[in-house]
C-alpha cells in the first residue's frame, strides 16, 4: 500500500498544481479579502518601523545546539558558568541534537529516495518530476534583512520578510481573530494541547520536520485533537537566501516527515522568519500549497532574549490594542517549542481572547485541511 503512497503524493501535486493558479479556492479567497486583481499588495507598509522579519525561538534552538559544545567544554574549566548555560539551556526548546529521531524512516521513502534514515538540518535534494523549474521565477537570493536589492522592493519579487508585500493567494488575515503556533511539535505543545481541548478551541501547528520525527507521538495527538497541522519546512531555514533545490529540499521533506507521521499533505505552509518572495511561491504554488503569513506578530521569542526587551505583559497589552483595532479579526503569530512562549499561549487563549471564537486556517479562508489524506495503513 505504502508504495502507492508516493506515487499517489506525486500525481496529487501535480494535479494541484495544474489546478491552483486558476482553482476557485484562490478566487475564493481574493474575493473574501477584497483584493481585486491579481496584483500584490503591500500592507502595513511603512519602511520607517518595519521589523523586517519575525524571528523565532528557533533562532535559540540552534544557538542552543552551539551551546551543548559549550557546556561540554565549561564542564572541564568551571562548573558555577556551565551551570547557568544549563538553566538558560532549560527554557530553551529541545535541541535536535539532544534528542535523536524516534520515527521510523519508511520504507516507501527509501523506495523513493534510496536513504534509509532521516537527514540532518541540511536534507538532501531529491528531484521530482512534477516540479518545473522553468515556472519558477529568477530573483536574486537574498540573506535576512538584506533588502537592498531594488527588485526586492517592487512588486516583481513581492517579498513579505522584507516589505510586507503579499500576493493574490497568501493568507494573512481571518474574518475571526485567530491564533497560529510555530516551530513544534515540542514536549511543551502537550501544554498547548490540554489548554485548548479545555476551550474547545481548534488552532493550526505550523510544524518542522526535523521536530515531527523527534516527537512524533505529540504530532499524532494535536492531529488527533482536531487541529490543523502546517508546514513549516524541514530545518527552518531563511528560505529566500536558498537556492531552487535547497528550498525544495525544505518543503519536500517536510512534506514526507508529515506524511509519515499523519498519513496527510499539507495544503498550509508558514515560510520561517516570514522570508517569502514570488522565486519561493513559484516553489510552493508547484506542491499546491499556499502561504500562510499574519497580521499581528507576538515576538513571543524576544522574551528570551536576555535584552529583556519584551515581556509577557507587553505581549498581552500588544494582542488586545490589536484586537480592538481590527475589530476581533486577524491571525496571530506565537510558537510552541517553548513552554514561557506556550504559557503566554494559553493565556491569550484564555484570558485576553476570552470567549472568542477562533479559527483553523481553512475555516478562516473557506478552504481545505489537507491536500489529501490517507487511511492508516
Ligand atoms: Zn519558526
């Protein structure tokens, strides 16, 4: 049966594919939002206090990694220093190097692939014949917050990480104010889960392979719960300073981490660090998905920075400012790897959003929750 699983992926995709760019959905979603034409918008648009991009505890999570070598070395010369990496180290989200993969890489996988276990934070490449790279659009590759490139301006490239332009087929706000959690599956989405079984609340998971193979059975459970499951690429990794093949690579394997683990294809995906632009939504219109971006960024992780720049009650303050001013409509962007980010979570799903209703990402756009599902095998 497995074997007819990628096959089927593969026609599905390019079906969707073929379907997208014209699919009712899409027209469907233009017109919920009033955008007219096809043509990108730039919303919120104002370079003076643009944050360029949103960033994410993830940014922690592989300084983290860096910081398990440190530990290893402080244990040798002073044990009081290392013992504070330790406590930084426990609100940090689980490093993948400390927690090998408990998934079982399957074997319609190695059938497809030739591997036989799940790569590192760098996958492998692995080409499939429904992706045309003559579709996808040539613009310059560009690192985080480096926008000067004037094409990186104009609506050619639409890029949202660094001017918040969006395009006819990006999801960035809800009819309902609605809140997304990034980065998980972690120990802490557990938390997450309790609290909104508690509510009756559905939400979205935006997810990373590298974590779904790592804690698969905390996938299978928010799945189980009823929420929906998004990709969130595979490493998270800043997309747009990729080549073709790197970010293919990316979603690909994300895709096949989800696949395993949920017996699904995403239709949702959260481009890490908000880095999207027209050369990667070539990429991701070719597997039918669509991009799922906000209106209203927590910068939950910068709690974590030591600069103590934000804390939770700035966080709680920012969310019902922005509430109001958008008359309880919108998509808030907050993360699960960490349980202080989680716990800020719950207590905007309990307290701040109150007895609001939210939304899943399809229920705020009229659309579907999975590509295609399959039977258990
Ligand atoms: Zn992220």
């Amino acid at each position: 049966m497995k074997k007819f699983k990628i096959i089927l992926s593969i026609l599905i995709f390019s079906i969707s594919n073929v379907v997208l760019s014209l699919s009712p959905e899409s027209y469907s979603l233009s017109k919920r939002f009033g955008i007219s034409s096809f043509k990108p918008k730039l919303f919120n648009f104002n370079p003076n206090d643009h944050q360029s991009t949103s960033s994410s505890p993830l940014n922690n999570n592989f300084n983290a990694i860096n910081n398990d070598e440190a530990i290893t070395k402080n244990n040798n010369n002073n044990n009081d220093n290392s013992e504070h990496i330790i406590n930084q180290l426990s609100e940090m989200p689980p490093s993948p190097m400390r927690f090998p993969p408990k998934l079982p890489f399957p074997k319609w996988l190695t059938d497809f692939t030739g591997l036989k276990e799940w790569p590192d934070l760098n996958p492998p490449y692995i080409p499939l014949d429904f992706i045309n790279f003559n579709k996808i659009e040539d613009l310059p590759i560009h690192k985080q917050s480096q926008c000067s490139n004037p094409i990186l301006r104009s609506p050619i490239a639409c890029s949202f990480d660094c001017f918040n332009c969006v395009e006819f087929d990006d999801i960035y706000t809800c009819p309902k104010i609605s809140q997304t959690f990034d980065d998980g599956p972690s120990p802490h989405t557990k938390k997450l889960l309790n609290a909104l079984k508690q509510k009756n609340t559905k939400t979205t998971l935006f997810t990373l392979g590298v974590n779904i193979i790592r804690f698969p059975e905390i996938y299978k459970e928010s799945l189980a719960e009823g929420h929906i499951m998004g990709s969130h690429t595979w490493s998270h990794k800043f997309l747009p300073s990729l080549t073709n093949q790197e970010i293919i690579a990316q979603i690909e394997w994300s895709i096949w981490a989800m696949n395993a683990t949920g017996n699904h294809l995403p239709k949702w995906f959260r481009p890490p660090y908000g880095g999207i632009d027209n050369r990667i939504r070539s990429i991701l219109r070719q597997f039918g998905m669509q991009a799922v971006l906000w209106d209203f960024d927590t910068f939950d992780w910068k709690m974590l920075d030591n600069s103590n720049l934000r804390n939770e009650k700035d966080i709680y303050k920012d969310v019902l400012d922005f509430k109001n001013l958008k008359q309880s409509k919108g998509i808030i962007l907050e993360h699960d790897a960490i349980l202080r980010t989680v716990d800020v979570g719950i207590e905007i799903l309990n307290n701040i959003l109150g007895d609001h209703e939210q939304l899943t990402i399809p229920k705020c756009v009229g659309g579907i929750d999975y590509i295609k599902t399959f039977d258990n095998p």
